[in-house]
C-alpha cells in the first residue's frame, strides 16, 4: 500500500527502502546474542570513535575556512560550497559549520545527541563499579564535554531541539522506573545533582553565547533567519495543502523550498511519501 499511493512506483520504492533499510537493520541486531562484557566493549569503541569525529569536527569549524574545505572537497554535485555552511555567515560566523566526516551539519548533530545521552547515562545511573572511580567520572565529563562542543558548533537548531526533547524523555523515564515519590524525594537531597545540573546550566548558556548559537536561535525566533522562515511558511502551505488532499501525498511539494528543487519534483515526492 505503501508504495501504490506514490506519485510513481519507483518513488515508492525509494522512499520504502529508506524507511525499511535502517530499521530492518535495528531489529536484525537485536537479535544478535551478544554477553554484557561484548556490550560494554562495542560501546567503548563506538564512543572512541565519535570523540575522533567529534574532534575533527571542532578543529574543522574553527581553524579550516571556506577556501581550504573547498580545496579539500567539501562541495555540493555542482561543485559549490554546501548551502549549509554558508549560513553561519548570515549569523556572523565567518567560519563554516561542523561536519566532520558526516554528510552534514545536521546529521552531526544527531550523531552527537547519541553519545551526549549514553555518556550522561553512564554519568547519572552507573555509579558502581567501573564507573565508581573519580577518574573515570572525569573522563566521562570531557567526553561529554567534546561532544557538546562539537553539537554547538553545528549550529544545528533541530539538533539542539532533540537533545533538550530526548533529555526530557530520558527524564520521564527515569521518573516512571522510579516513582514520583522517590524522584522527588531523591532529587530535593542530593546536593551534588543539583550543583551538577546548576554547572551544566551554566557551561550550556556560556556555549551558546560563545559559539554563536545562540545568536542563531535569536534570529530564528525573531523571524531574521530566511531558513526559518521558510520552515515555517513551508509548514503552513502543508497544512492548507492537506485541506485538499487529506492522505498528504504530494504534500512535500507545497511551501517556498519546493521551489528550489522544481527541476527535481522527484526528491521533494519521495520525503512526502
């Protein structure tokens, strides 16, 4: 059914593939048999390998300019710098946006989200054990340190949008193991949490500043970011386009961005179905 309402089979089938790839993939692994040691190194490394991208990803925005990412192929199929990082300019960052190894800024940000979280995880919940040594604790902190770095220099506001909403999932879950009672009472006498949570506050709000994001949000929320805007125009067509077409197929061509991709209806088809 899925791909007899697209707009052609073959766009079915894309857009069916891209749905069905990665989460045939999810479910595959977790059937996979594996012990807690296995476990533990598989995450291991994986949190290796994020810190190197993270870190590329830092020295990348900071000390590569535009010229030197163009040298080094940084460019679009047309052979032009991507449009993405040129919007840190229009914010008055004259720096390109990190990106590391990844296809781009965006898809950085949501790599980042995952190891911000299992890092904070491993800080918040496993306190016994390996993790029980203040020197691993503080490891743990420049991890999530780099990580979080690295997820502003991004300058991804949708990235910024699923740590706070993954942060605020990951907490009512915390409060639906534990009880409301308990939580509460855990949390109104553990000094340190609050004192924590108070550095955190404070190191994220001195991050925005410093980066620059924050200039970003300001200009998006004020209606000064034409990338914003057209979000936002996009996102009510759709909802007048939905009027006359409840089912949505088509609806990814409806707003001011469509317009970019008129020579190419297929692409904007295949996210709508």
């Amino acid at each position: 059914a899925y791909i007899l309402v697209a707009a052609t089979i073959s766009i079915g089938v894309y857009g069916f593939r891209n749905y069905f790839e990665p989460l045939a993939v999810f479910f595959l692994v977790r059937l996979m048999p594996f012990s807690r040691r296995e476990m533990t190194r598989l995450l291991v490394l994986l949190t290796a390998v994020a810190v190197v991208v993270a870190l590329f990803g830092i020295y990348q925005a900071r000390f590569i300019d535009f010229p030197t990412m163009v040298s080094m192929g940084y460019l679009d199929e047309f052979g032009n710098l991507p449009f993405a990082f040129k919007t840190a300019l229009q914010d008055g960052v004259p720096r390109p946006r990190a990106i590391s190894t990844v296809t781009g800024p965006n898809q950085l940000a949501i790599y980042l989200n995952i190891f911000i979280l299992l890092t904070g995880y491993a800080l918040v919940r496993l306190r016994s054990g390996a993790f029980r040594s203040l020197a691993r604790q503080a490891v743990l902190v420049v991890l999530l340190a780099i990580y979080v770095l690295c997820l502003l220099l991004t300058y991804s506001r949708g990235g910024l949008l699923a740590l706070a909403v993954s942060l605020l999932g990951t907490g009512l879950i915390v409060i639906y193991e534990r009880g409301v009672k308990r939580t509460w009472h855990e949390l109104i006498h553990n000094r340190w949490l609050w004192l924590a949570m108070a550095a955190a506050a404070v190191a994220a709000v001195g991050g925005l500043v410093v980066t620059g994001f924050a200039r970003r949000i300001w200009r998006g929320l004020t209606g000064q970011d034409p990338a914003a805007l057209g979000h936002l125009t996009s996102l009510n067509d759709a909802l007048g386009f939905l009027t006359y077409n409840p089912l949505g197929i088509g609806m990814g061509m409806a707003g001011p961005r469509a317009l970019r991709f008129t020579l190419d209806a297929q692409i904007q088809h295949t996210e709508s179905t």
